[in-house]
C-alpha cells in the first residue's frame, strides 16, 4: 500500500469513473429520449475499457506501435509529437468475449451498439431517435452486469435503479414468458371469427375507452386496435415551465397490456417484451400553473374581490 | 527484549478515526516521533517542494500561493477537506505536532459516515469529482469513496475537488452545511509535542480561524501509510 499522486488515464478505475458519469448524465433523460441511448454507448464503452485495463491497461495500447505499450505502462512519452492510441473497440470486445465469464453473449450487442455511437457521431443522421428501448435496454444492462461483476462491482455501483435493470435482464432471459406468443396466436383466430361490422364496433369502442383511460395507447399485437399499456415510473421526473402549463414526464417500465377490442391481456414485463410490448414510455402530465404553485384561482380571486368592504371612499371627482 | 509502553490505542483510532496524543514523545523531534508511530513516507519525490516533515505555519492569503489552503483561505477557517484528496492515493495518516501552540486555535475533526445521516453511501460512492490540476496522460477523476485492497478511502476537499455529476454534487451541497463544523470534534494543540493522529481516509480535518495574537502557531506535519499499534522491540 503506498500513496500515489497520479493515475494513469487508461487505469481500471479512471475509465469506471468515466462510465459513472455518463451514466449519471443518461439517467437525467427519460428512456425514450435519443440522448439516454446516447449517452448509454458512451458508458458501456467505458464500462468494456475498465473491465480491460483491470486485468492490464497495457492491454488497452494499440497494438500496432510499441511506443502505446509504453505508454501504458505509466512511462512518459518519448517524443514530442506522441499522441497516445488505445485500442479499437472491436480488439477490446475480442479481450473481453475471450477473458470476461459470461461476456460472450453480450459482444455482439456491444459490437452493435458501438456502431450506433459511432454512427451518431459521423452521419448527419440521429441514430437512437427511434431505437424502442426493448430493442436494447434489457442486453445492455446484461453487459453492464457481466463487466461489472469482472470488476468487483453490482449494477447498483453504477446505476439508479438496478432493481429494474436486473428486471429487465430477468424479463429478456424469461423463456416461459415466449408463450405469450400463443395467446396472441389465439387472440388472432377469434378475431378472424368475427364479422367487419363486429370488428369495426370493437375497435370504435376501445379507441374510446383508450382515450379516456389512463395509460400508453399502443396497437395491440393481436387485432391492431388501441389498447393501454401501464407500468412502473422510473427514473426522475423532468419538469418543463411553459406560459400557463406546466409539462412534467416521467418514464414508464410496462407492467401490463389491456385491448378491449379482442380482449387481449398481456401481464408482466417478461412477456410484454416477449411480444414486442416492453419499450418503455414517457408519461406526460400537464398542470395548470395555478395548480402547481398552488396559486389563487379565479374563484377565489373573485371571492376576495366580493368580500372586500365599503369604507365609503369617494372616487376622484373634477367638480 | 524491552516491551515499550504502546503510544496509542490503535482501536481508538480506528474507531474514532483519529488519536490524540498529549505530549508525544519530547525528546524525538517529529520525525523520529512518526516513525516511531509507522512507516513514514518520504513526500519530497512525490510532491514538489516538500519534504518528509512540513512546517505548517498560518499565513495570510497574500503571503501563500493559490495552490495552499492558506493562499486561498488565509488566516480564517479552513474547511473539512482530506489531506491531498486529489491524489489516486492520498496518504493514509497524517501526523500533526505541535511546535510552538496557541489557546484558541481549534483542529476540527469529522469522520465521514457522519454523513451517512443525511446522505447514502451508494450516493457519495458515486460521487465523481475532478481535480483542479491533471498531468498529461493522468486522469483527475476520483470517486468520493473509494478502495484501496480492502480499505475504503473518503476523500474530499472543498478547493481543489469539484464536482462533476450529479451525485458529486449533492455531496457538495451537503457539506457546504456550516453545521457539519458543528458537529466536529475540536481539539487545541496548545503545548509542545501535542499530537493529533489522524486517519486521513476516514476523517475530515480543518482548522479554524487564526486571531492576530495567534499567529505564532507552528504545527508540523508527517504523513505516515501504515501505523504500528505499540513501541514493542525486539
């Protein structure tokens, strides 16, 4: 044990402290939005690095000059014009499906993930505009959780709500919940049963029950009418100040999946995902400014002005 | 084989996070005396213009550079800080000595799970915060709590930290609380070779502040990463 002022920028603990950060700076927008997508491929990038350099940082060096390698094992450059090089994402994703217990599913999902960062920062193009969040959200937090246990670390060292994630790993894992597919299989022959006028009322009226329900409106997997999807809030809640309105959103994990139409009821995040149901969404609340700085209302205002007494003040007059 | 009496009780130090020690060993000067508490580390190769036992002495703003406590706090309170908290591994004890004391210049003492009453430890073992100055090629972030092997290290210093994500902050905005003062322990060196050990991992240290009859206050300082619990020799 021996005090040490500097730590080398490819150490074990430097790139964790970066990843750290980036995925503090994911969880300040909600799961639908482009930038947490973002913002989670720049994490696990530096989550894969640190499960590298804990094993050598030398391992991170490119290894196409020996003057990286030197780098790497805390030397000073020795010349004036060295600019460090680490190794490419795909060397590092080699090291770790060869070296890291359970990393070998996650590679390709990194791989494929690297690429949208990479992407995202040489197109003209906004490449985690659209990505539904059951696409990736669920394998990256199975990468995270693999890195992590290499290092010494859970995924509540790194993240908010581990609970959901190891949720959502669970629920991406969960073979028993495929047979959600026969549901929809079912739910899709009686629709076929019945008449156009029967299948026209139906969704008719489901549109209207969705619109008035609480909940996320979604096509339904089985009939495609609108039906609701409910969950679980995560994450903060992001508050925009408008004129007279106040937006508040929050991000919703899916619990459960209602159509009215065919009847189809999906329960669970593991089989919501199973039918393409289990991206989170934004619940999006709008407040009267009144009501959230709990202002007067007009009412009350008009009440105050009725209640005021007469001290029989006389009013200007020219006379 | 002599058996020396211990100079301290290494639980208490552990347990408090720091030892007082009245009149530690005065016919050593204050290095002898450190390394007769452990092994002593030699700060000259690791930090520029110092030495193994440094003089600490108040001076006013203008009197020190930006880079001391004293070039930015000068003869007022210095705040709960961890000695060289920007380091990858600061040292793990810091030995203070009184030379020449006062009556009125308190130490401030505070160990870190006090924090833990209004803060969680998988918030401040998240909080990432950047140091002022970096080499080239050397990273400056470090976690408000850490580990070295299997010892957790709690670092923090109000100048030459800052913040960087969220979590870092709520730290910072905690201990900007003028109460955490408060609840600190405080003692006086106030005579020769009064000694405060501190285990500088795990408690917060500062200073209040210097009257102007006070000034003549000399403490030395010795930095120590291991502490042996008694003078026992073979």
């Amino acid at each position: 044990m021996t005090a040490l002022p500097g730590e080398h920028g490819w150490s074990k603990d430097a790139l964790f402290n970066k990843a750290l950060v980036y995925v503090q700076q994911m969880e300040k927008h909600n799961a639908d939005n482009w930038e947490y997508g973002f913002w989670s491929s720049l994490s696990l990038e530096f989550l894969c690095r640190s499960a590298v350099a804990h094993i050598s940082p030398t391992l991170l060096a490119d290894r196409r000059d020996w003057r990286h390698t030197h780098y790497a094992l805390g030397n000073a450059p020795i010349s004036k014009t060295f600019v460090p090089k680490s190794a490419d994402t795909k060397d590092v994703l080699d090291i770790l499906s060869a070296l890291v217990p359970g990393f070998t599913e996650s590679k390709a999902f990194c791989f494929e993930h690297a690429g949208r960062r990479n992407a995202e920062l040489h197109s003209g193009d906004l490449e985690f505009k659209d990505l539904k969040t059951g696409t990736w959200q669920p394998k990256y937090y199975a990468a995270c959780k693999a890195l992590l246990k290499f290092i010494g670390k859970e995924l509540v060292d790194l993240f908010r709500d581990a609970e959901i994630a190891e949720q959502m790993i669970a629920a991406s894992e969960d073979a028993a919940a495929k047979a959600v597919e026969r549901d929809i299989v079912a739910h899709v022959a009686l629709w076929a049963g019945k008449s156009q006028e029967e299948k026209a009322t139906a969704s008719s009226q489901a549109q209207v029950w969705a619109s008035r329900e609480k909940g996320h409106r979604t096509e339904c997997p089985a009939c495609k009418s609108i039906g609701l999807l409910r969950g679980t809030p995560q994450g903060t809640v992001t508050t925009n100040v408008n004129d007279d309105v106040i937006v508040q959103r929050q991000t919703v994990i899916p619990a459960t999946y209602e159509c009215i139409a065919c009847g189809l009821r999906v329960t669970g995040l593991s089989k919501l995902v199973a039918c393409g149901l289990g991206n989170a969404f934004t619940e999006t609340s709008t407040i009267s400014a009144a009501d959230f700085f709990g202002l007067y209302t007009e009412d009350e205002m008009e009440e105050a002005r009725t209640s005021t007494p007469d001290f029989g003040y006389e009013d200007d007059n020219n006379d | 084989m002599t058996l020396r009496k211990p100079l301290f009780d290494p639980q208490a130090l552990f347990k408090n996070g720091f030892v007082f020690l009245s009149n530690l060993l005065p016919g050593c000067t204050t290095q002898e005396a450190a390394e007769r508490l452990g092994s002593v580390i030699d700060m000259a190769p690791l930090l520029s213009g110092s030495s193994t036992v440094q003089d600490l002495r108040p001076r006013s703003i203008g009197s020190a550079s930006k880079n001391h406590y004293s070039g930015n706090f000068g003869l007022d309170r210095f705040p709960l800080h961890s000695d060289l908290a920007h380091w990858a591994v600061p040292p793990r004890y810091a030995l203070l000595r009184c030379v020449s004391g006062t009556a009125n210049v308190a130490t401030h003492l505070l160990r870190w799970e006090e924090l833990l009453s209004a803060i969680s430890r998988n918030t401040i073992s998240k909080a990432v915060l950047r140091s002022r100055k970096r080499r080239n090629g050397f990273s400056g972030l470090r976690r408000a709590l850490s580990h070295e092997g299997i010892h957790e290290i709690f670092r923090w210093d109000p100048l030459f930290l800052t913040p960087v994500n969220s979590s870092a902050n709520e730290l910072c905005d905690l201990l900007r609380d003028p109460a955490w003062e408060d609840k600190a322990d405080k003692f006086i060196l106030a005579s020769p070779n009064d000694s405060i050990l501190i285990d500088n991992w795990q408690t917060l240290h500062g200073r209040g502040p210097v009257g102007g009859t006070q000034t003549c206050r000399h403490i030395q300082r010795a930095y120590l990463m291991e502490v042996i619990g008694d003078g026992a020799s073979g």
